[in-house]
C-alpha cells in the first residue's frame, strides 16, 4: 500500500510540477511578446533615423549646386534643347540625359563639325532607389539652369503602362522635391 501511496503522491508531483512548468512559461510569453515588440519598435527607430541622415546628406550635397534660374529655362521647350539633367521615366526604368559642358570656352567652332554637341550628350538607364546619387555623381557644370531637372513621361511607352509610369512619375517628383530639387514636368507628347 505504501508503494501505491508513493506512486500516486510522484504522479501528482509530476503534474504540479509539469503543470509549474508550463504557467512558467505561459507568463514568460507576454513578456518575451513586449520585449520582441520593443527591439522591433527600436530597430524601425533606427532605420528612421539612418534613412533622415543620409536623405540630410544627399541635401546637402545637391545644395553645392545653384538655386535655378527660371529665366534660363522658360523659353525652352524641346527635350534636345534642355541643357540640365532630363528625365524619361518608364515603369520600371529613368532614362538619365545629361548634357556635359563643352571643355572648350571658345567660341570658334561651336556646334560646328569639330565640336557637336551630341558628343557632349550621356543617356543613362537607371532605378529610381539610384536617382539621388546619380544626381551628385553628375559634375556642376551639367546644371547650367542651377538644381532643376526636366521629367517627362517616356513617349514611346504602350498605352496599357501609362497607369504604372505616372505613379513612377509621381515617385521621381516626390523623391526630387524631397532632395530640394525643383522639378519641371514637361506634358507627354
């Protein structure tokens, strides 16, 4: 009779003690929950404040470039025309035109066969994650308007993309006004 008794008393033991156990670990959930919660809140705050330091970096950088001039760009209205970064913006790509600056400073044979100015022109196929650094890699005098870029909707895009291009459009204003450069949207032709 004493082994049944020992057998029934380590039995409940065994059940209390796994019933312990698992009480322990039901009240060590919430607070594992809050704590996970909160590295997660801290990590978010983190990302935060990187992503402020370095669009703050890419501000100050494009500041090196001077405020635009509207007078030097009004009257202008064909894309070949711009001298100032321009941007055709597909769905998924931006087209980067930039007009580099004649090394020359002469005027004796400007534009002519010597010297044309489609040799001085660069297209580049980016992302729109790239724009800003691809906008300081560009040198000063590529900015002859000061910090204004000419977008435009990609002409040659099929009618079914025009939805997903203009939310890209709107992608690149946004990204551009937030790095303090003034945007002239041309129509689409």
């Amino acid at each position: 009779m004493l082994e049944g008794v020992r057998a029934i008393l380590t039995k409940r033991w065994m059940v209390v003690l796994v019933l312990g156990l698992v009480c322990v670990a039901g009240c060590r959930g919430p607070e594992q929950a809050v704590s996970t919660v909160a590295n997660e809140a801290r990590d978010a705050e983190h990302k935060v404040q990187a992503a402020n330091a370095e669009r703050d970096r890419l501000r100050k950088e494009l500041e090196k470039i001077a405020v635009p001039t509207k007078s030097r760009y009004v009257d202008v209205h064909e894309p070949g025309q711009w001298a100032n970064p321009f941007l055709s913006v597909d769905a998924q790509m931006i087209n980067l035109r930039v007009t580099l600056a004649d090394a020359n400073t002469s005027n004796i044979g400007e534009g002519g066969f010597m010297r044309p100015k489609a040799a001085r022109v660069r297209e580049l196929q980016i992302r729109l994650k790239d724009l800003p650094e691809a906008l300081i890699a560009l040198p000063e005098d590529a900015w002859p308007y000061g910090r204004v870029v000419a977008v435009e909707e990609y002409p040659l895009a099929d009618k079914s993309q025009k939805p997903a291009i203009r939310r890209q459009v709107e992608a690149v204003i946004a990204q551009l006004n937030d790095l303090g450069v003034v945007v002239d949207e041309w129509p689409s032709r």
